[in-house]
C-alpha cells in the first residue's frame, strides 16, 4: 500500500531536515555530556576557557558550515518537493532530476551532515589555537579525533535512518514499477563500504571510547601509544580483537558483494542476449538460491529463444513477433492487402520422373529463390501448397503501396528464376516455369482452427481469386496476371505498361474479371 500525501510530507520533512539536524544534535550533546568520561579534565579545560572568553566573532566562524550546510540541503530539495507536492506537476528534465536526487539522497544528505560536522570540529581547532597559542598541541589533536569519530557516529546514523525511511516512505511513490538502476550509478556505497562505516561506527569507536575511559580511569597517558602497545596486555587484546572484528566485517560483506557482482555481470549479459551465461555461487544460502534461480532464468530465456527462432524459420518472423506480441484467440480482422499466387507449370509430371529426395533438393533452391524476392520488397510467405506459394502484402504489417509491391515482388521472383534455371542447367536439370497472379481486395486475416491447433492464414475471396488468375497463366501463355482491383492501384508510370487480356468468367465467381499482363517493353 502507497503511503499519503500527507505521510509523504512528514517522511519528507524527517529524511531532509528533522534527522539529519537531529543526528548531529543529539551527537554533540551526547559527546559534551559524556567527554569528561573519556578524557582528563586537563584536556577538557581548554573547551571551557573557550567558552569563558569573549569571542562572539569566532564562535559563529566555528558553528558556520551547520547553517550553510541547512542551506544547501534546502537547495538540494527544491525539485523534490516540487516533483512530490507541487499541483502543478513537472517537466520531464524537471522530473528525472528529482528522481535522480530521491535515490542519492542518504547519501547526499549523510555526506553534507559529516563534512558540516568535521569542518566545525576543525574551526573549533582553529578557534582553541587563536584563543590559546601556548596550548598543548598534542591535548588539541586528542580532543579533535575523538570528536572527529563522533562525527563519523553522526553520519552512519544519519545515513542508516535516512535510507530506511527513504525506502520505506517516499521511494515506492515515485518508483511503484521499481526501475532504480539507471539513477543509482556511480553514487552509491558497496556493500563493503557501508560494513566498514557501521563497523566503524558502531564497533571501533565505542571500543576507542572505551579504551580511553579505562586509561582515564587507571590514570595512564593516553597520548603515549608505545607504551600502551607493549605493556598493556589489555590493550593488547583489544587491539588484535579490533583487527579480528575488521577482518570478519570485510570477510562477511565480500562474501556477499562478489556474488551480488557475478549475478549483476550476469543479468546485464543475459540482457543482451547472452543467455548462455552462467553464475557460479558456490553457497547453499539465499545467495546460492538466488544464482540458481538466475541460471535457470537463462535456460528458459535461451529455450524460448531457440523457440522463437525455430518458430520463425516456419512462418514469416513479422508474423511471429506479431503473433507474439498479441492475444492468441481465434478470430480475425478484415483489411485491404494483396495476394500474390504462384504455381510451377507441370512439376506434377516432373516429379514422377525424379527420385523424392531431387525433387525436395529442386524445391528448396526454387523456394529459397522466390523468397527472397517476396522478402526483399516486404511481403510475407503465408504458405506453401506443394509447390505453390501464395504470398501477402498488407498485412499483417500495414503498407500503402501493397499493390505496387506485389508486382515488384513478382517481377523480381521472374528474374529470380530465370537465374535459378540457369544453374540447373548447368548441373543437367529440368527449367522450371511458373505462373503468377495477383490480386487485390478484402480479406480476413487472423486465427483460425481448433482452441488447441490454430493456424495465422488468410482467407476470403481475394485469395481465391488470385489463384483463379494465376491459373489463367497457362492458357494465355503468360507468365504474369492480374486484376483490375490490383492495376488501379499501381502508379501512372507503371500503369501505362499494363496490357488489358480482356474479362474471364473465374471459377466460382458469377461476374467477370478484368485481367491484364505486364509488358516492361511495350
């Protein structure tokens, strides 16, 4: 369930404003009520005397970057707030920088919240050596690391907060579909990185603040590291604990971020088609499950890609991606398209006279041949019927001159052929002749069949009728035919070379038909 509008403005108000002043806030209180817990009073008298002089003029220099960093974060959500509550909407520009800053805002406003703390720590160091020249150096850089690990507290803490409430409030409004990776490139911790921030944060400094308040308390030097490191046994211990704790951080989140780093490479290659790739996560956890999971991701995708390939070497691949991309119902839709049909003049005797496995060798070079020219000026082979082809144009991809390109088409499968047979006779085969007819009208195209068996096909008059045509060929003696429906839609030039045969009554037709040749010389 989406949050409100009005959780939407309170999260808002929390993640850019409220948590991270409330970060550092409740850090530096925290840090001044409990320094004198971890450092001697000697070093801590030095903030004091700060406090006691009269130095407006440096104090304000040393609070500076908090409200020039409140400044900038306001900045930085302008287009936010805009993008979220503005009733007015967004520009695309407009909307696509907000929600680049959405995903980077933890970040961001962590990162502005630990540099506004560290340059205050610095200035208070510049203040404390304006204020004091003879002071100790040693007692200033002491006090300003430890401070300088609170800050680093602040920031994980800031951090952590933020991005829980960003995630969990105001990122499923703006990405309800997901779609985060194309904003979070090249601005976003590893996983690495963050375990050594909240390993930093919440393991090395309570364990720095600890050992300096047992050296506060048994009254030894805290700035004489030599002799802590070799005569300390507990100091010694917690030391090699340190290092241990660090190298089981850094072996736990490696452990989880080169996994990560293989199924992303992987993801990204199989979003390329490259389904042949493969993770290897040698674990049983939800990692492992998870490269599993990937893997056979890959098997199906690469499956269904050997499908659909192998689906298009059996019909047209327009007329797979369409099919694909479309409800699988029977039924169709009624459009305007030509039809061209074509037939080879007795191959049936032909036939008889050759073994089965020549005449298949003769078809697939002639059916090669013929669809290519068919493909070449964008039609689409409907079917084979034995060694007849019948051919559209139209559809199901819709094209405007389908009438000028089926006689194109056909011209072509001519020349084609006259190629073809060339080579066969060169290899001692039989010429082939063929007829084609052409013509152009209504048709349904779509679904036909059984709920479980259907077919992509056309049917209709159109297409009876350029089969009739074609069967014309023979007793005309011409290798080309078509209709009146087809010739008016031809240009003028091509028109022109149209030579009118006179009307036949077609078979299972009552009126007559126009029918004409094309004659490139005439």
């Amino acid at each position: 369930m989406k949050p409100g509008r009005g959780v939407q403005f309170i999260a808002f108000l929390l993640i850019y404003f409220i948590v991270p002043f409330c970060a550092c806030l409740f850090t530096l209180i925290f840090a001044n009520y409990t320094a004198s817990e971890f450092l001697p009073d000697k070093f801590l008298a030095l903030f004091e005397a700060t406090h006691i002089k009269n130095d407006h003029t440096l104090a304000i220099f040393t609070w500076a970057p908090f409200p020039i960093i409140t400044f900038i974060l306001f900045v930085y959500s302008l287009p936010i707030a805009k993008f979220l509550f503005s009733s007015k909407g967004c520009n695309f520009i407009s909307e696509e920088k907000a929600r680049h800053r959405i995903v980077h805002s933890p970040l961001i406003i962590s990162l502005l919240g630990f540099v506004g703390w560290e340059l205050s720590n610095l200035l208070s160091i510049c203040r404390i050596d304006i204020l004091f020249p003879t002071a100790p150096h040693q007692s200033i850089v002491t006090v300003s690391i430890l401070f300088g690990f609170w800050g680093l507290f602040a920031f994980a803490f800031s951090y952590a907060t933020t991005s829980y409430l960003n995630k969990l409030l105001i990122i499923p409004c703006v990405f309800p579909e997901g779609g985060l990776g194309k904003y979070a490139h090249g601005k976003q911790f590893s996983i690495v990185t963050k375990q050594f921030i909240f390993w930093a944060a919440s393991t090395l400094f309570p364990i720095v603040l600890l050992i300096f308040g047992l050296l506060l308390r048994t009254n030894q030097n805290i700035l004489n590291l030599h002799y802590l490191v070799h005569n300390d046994v507990l100091f010694e211990v917690i030391a090699i604990m340190l290092v241990f704790s660090f190298a089981f951080a850094m072996s736990f989140a490696s452990s989880l971020q080169h996994p990560l780093n293989q199924i992303e490479r992987a993801t990204q290659l199989i979003k390329e088609q490259k389904f042949d790739t493969r993770v290897k996560i040698f674990s049983s956890d939800e990692l492992g499950l998870l490269g599993d999971a990937v893997n056979e991701m890959a098997e199906g995708l690469a499956e269904r890609e050997r499908i659909k390939d192998t689906f298009g070497r059996i019909v047209d691949p327009r007329v797979r991606d369409y099919l694909l991309s479309n409800e699988h119902s029977l039924g169709g839709k009624v459009v305007d398209a030509s039809i061209l049909f074509s037939d080879l003049r007795d191959f049936t005797k032909l036939s008889e006279k050759r073994k089965p496995e020549e005449v298949l060798y003769i078809l697939n070079r002639y059916f090669q041949e013929m669809s290519n020219a068919i493909e070449m000026h964008g039609g689409f082979i409907n079917k084979f019927i034995g060694d007849a082809i019948l051919a559209v144009f139209g559809t199901p991809m819709p094209m405007a001159d389908h009438a000028e390109r089926a006689l194109a088409t056909a011209l072509q499968m001519q020349k084609n052929l006259d190629s073809l047979n060339a080579q066969f006779l060169s290899e001692g085969l039989t010429e082939l002749k063929m007829g084609i007819g052409i013509h152009t009208g209504s048709l349904l195209v779509g679904n036909i069949g059984s709920a479980n068996r259907m077919e992509f096909t056309v049917i209709g008059d159109t297409v009876n009728t350029a089969s009739r045509v074609e069967g014309l060929c023979k007793g005309l003696k011409k290798n080309l035919l078509l209709t009146e429906n087809t010739s008016v839609l031809l240009p003028e030039n091509i028109r022109s070379k149209l030579k009118s045969e006179g009307e036949y009554e077609l078979k299972g037709r009552e009126t007559k038909e126009r029918i004409y040749s094309y004659s490139p010389g005439e």
